[in-house]
C-alpha cells in the first residue's frame, strides 16, 4: 500500500495555541511590571513548544528568554532565535563549556561555580556576563544574604566574568504576602548592600504572581512565565489575560448504557438509569490527568459543559451527557481552554496549572492559530 493512497487522517488530541493571545498577555506583563522582561519558556515554553513561542517572542523583543537548561538554549538557538538567554537555575560541570561557547547567560550560586566559568571564559578569551542569584527564601539557589558582601568582593574580581545583574526567586507569592515582602526587603537590601542598583545592569525578582502583586522599586526586569499562557496565579487578575492554549480531541463513540452499568476501570461508577455516554478519544497518554477521575471535572462539547464519569483511562475518557443530547460521533471536545479553564482541570486533579500545561504528551499534536486570524 502506497501512503499517498489515502489520506492521513487528523491526531485524536490536539492543542490549539493562539500566538496573538500570548503576545496580547505579553503586553499586559510589560504594563503591569513596567519593567524589562525576561519571557519564561523552559519545559518547552510550558508545553507549547520551545521553537514557535521563542520566536513569537523574539519578534516582541523581549530583553530575554527564560531557560531551565542548555538543552533547551540549544534548542532555541538552532531555531534561528538570536535574543538572549538565561539560565534560571544553578549549573553543572559539564554544561558549562557550551554555555560559555554559546554565549547564554547563567545566574551564579556559589564562589566553585563562578571560578569555573571564569576559567572556561579565560581560555576562550572571552568575557561571560552572569548574574549574582541572591536566596532570599526560595532555598533552591544563590547565594545566602550572610557573607555576601565578602563573596561579591571574589566574584568581581574574577576578570573574565562581568556580574551584569542580580537575581532572586520569590517562593511565595501566590499565597504568603508578609514572606514575600520580606524577600523583596532582603533582597532590596542585599542590592543596596553590594553598592546600590547602579551596579548592576539588571536586577530582577518576580514571576508572575510576583508582577501581579508586588511592585517592586529597584526591579528593572520580570520574569513572567504562567501569566504569558494566559493564567493568573493569584485570583483577581485572570479576566485581564486571554486564553492560550485549548486541549481537544473528538467523541468517537455515543450510546446508551442501561442501568447498573459500570464504566471504566474499577467500575467507580455505576449508572443509576438509562445513561447516554460518550467516549472521548484522550486519556492520560495524552496528559489529561488520571487525577481528575471521579472529582466532578467537565469537558465542553457543542456549547455545554458535560461531567467525565469513571477513570480516565490511557487514551479515552467517557463522559454523561443528557437523554436528549445531539452530540455525535466526531465531535469536537474541549478538555481545557476558553470555556473550561486549565485552572479548574488542575484543581480536580490536586496539582497546578503549570504541571497540567507541561505534561501535555509528545503525542498531542500543537497547531498554531495564525496571528491576528490572517
Ligand atoms: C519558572 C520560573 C519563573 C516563572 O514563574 P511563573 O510563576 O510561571 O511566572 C520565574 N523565575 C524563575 C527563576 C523560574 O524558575
């Protein structure tokens, strides 16, 4: 059989990405940080693809692009994106001479790590710019505030390195006020500290419940990462972004099932009547999560809201619908997106919007809505 016989059928699961959303979401981090951005698209821009959303990006100008690894600066690279890229996190040994190579900028937690890209950047006789992490409280990096006058005095004397910014990350923000004020105090006063905010070119702290909540005097550049996708980590702010991302698939089967009928895996849930159940072409291969099962989460399809009944299982989902439903076979079913936040998904399944958005599996295909609907 010749693969130009037939046609290629459509994937099961898919995710609709509006690029025009996130650049409108991109505006509002701006004018809400009134700052520089560093947009954040580690995880493959929080699973709607490294590639598309760094460019998009890019072509809004953005001071910097977010990584969480040099793979993924890499991966940037390679596709053509020229801006420049930070590493949010602290490095190893051998990720350092191509980061050097390629020029990516990481942030510093410790005296060892500074020696060895100031040594990396001697012998390639080059200057690497990096930025002093400062842990005001997150514990996961920097330097700690106690001795950090002494430690900045070293760093600065290591010739082949120029500290162009300081940074730290905000552990709290979407639930602890008092604990974040008292980071951006600390870290206010560890700026002040290592000479006042002239010394560095860019000093940086909040994410995006951060930029939302707190505004920051000394800040000159944000870190927005969720708020981009089109979801608020505090209440109050999520009328303000646009949808993002929509994750789909189809029904593939409607009947009814009679009463005392289990569905789905451990029959956890039996019908009481006559039911009309549909069966819905994504499972948790697909990163709906398994979690949700049985806590009441709903789909849209055809303009209403309908309950998935039983376990998710790996690639299907069953779903009630009413005696009197019109739904059929092929049609379109929203599992997260304008109509049934990602937020709600992730809170049925006891997790976050950022676990649920990164989870999305390889197997769903990404399509891109073309910008300003052309
Ligand atoms: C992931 C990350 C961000 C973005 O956080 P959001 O809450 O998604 O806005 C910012 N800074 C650092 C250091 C991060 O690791």
């Amino acid at each position: 059989m010749n693969p130009s016989d037939f046609p290629i059928s459509p994937p099961r699961a898919w995710v609709e990405i509006d690029t025009a959303a996130l650049l409108e979401n991109l505006a509002y981090a701006r004018n809400a940080a009134g700052c520089g951005i560093m947009a954040v698209v580690k995880a493959g821009a929080y699973g709607h693809g490294l590639e598309v959303i760094s460019r998009t990006l890019e072509s809004a100008r953005v001071d910097f692009l977010g990584v969480a690894n040099i793979g993924e600066a890499r991966r940037i690279r390679e596709a053509g994106v020229s801006s420049r890229i930070y590493l949010l996190g602290a490095t190893w040994e051998a990720e350092r001479e191509e980061i050097v190579a390629r020029n990516i900028t990481p942030c510093v937690s410790s005296l060892e790590e500074a020696a060895a890209f100031n040594a990396i950047a001697a012998r390639r006789g080059v200057r690497l710019a990096v930025h002093i992490a400062v842990d005001t409280g997150m514990g996961r990096g920097g330097f700690l505030a106690e001795g950090i006058a002494e430690n900045f005095g070293t760093l600065a004397a290591m010739d082949s390195l120029e500290i162009e910014g300081i940074a730290s990350h905000l552990s709290s923000a979407d639930e602890d006020e008092e604990f974040t004020w008292r980071q951006i105090r600390s870290f206010e006063e560890t700026v002040e500290q290592l000479g006042g905010a002239e010394k560095f070119r860019w000093r940086h702290l909040s994410n995006s419940a951060g930029i939302l909540g707190y505004p920051v005097g000394c800040r000159n550049l944000a870190r927005p990462g969720l708020m981009l996708y089109g979801i608020s980590p505090i209440p109050g702010f999520q009328e303000s972004l646009k949808n993002v991302m929509s994750l789909k698939s189809r029904v593939t089967l409607v009947r009814t099932l009679p009463a005392g009928h289990g569905v789905s895996y451990g029959r956890s849930f039996v019908t009481a009547r006559p039911t009309r159940i549909a069966t819905v072409g994504i499972g948790y291969g697909d990163g709906y999560p398994r979690h949700v099962s049985g806590k009441g989460a709903e789909v849209f399809i055809r303009g209403a809201k309908h309950p998935v009944v039983g376990r998710v299982t790996m690639d299907q989902i069953m779903v009630e619908l009413p005696d009197d439903s019109d739904v059929s076979c092929g049609d379109e079913v929203e599992l997260f997106g304008a109509h049934i936040p990602v937020a709600d998904v992730a809170g049925k399944a006891d997790t976050i919007a950022w676990e649920i958005l990164t989870g999305i599996t390889p197997r769903v295909q990404r399509v891109y809505l073309p910008e300003n609907g052309a």
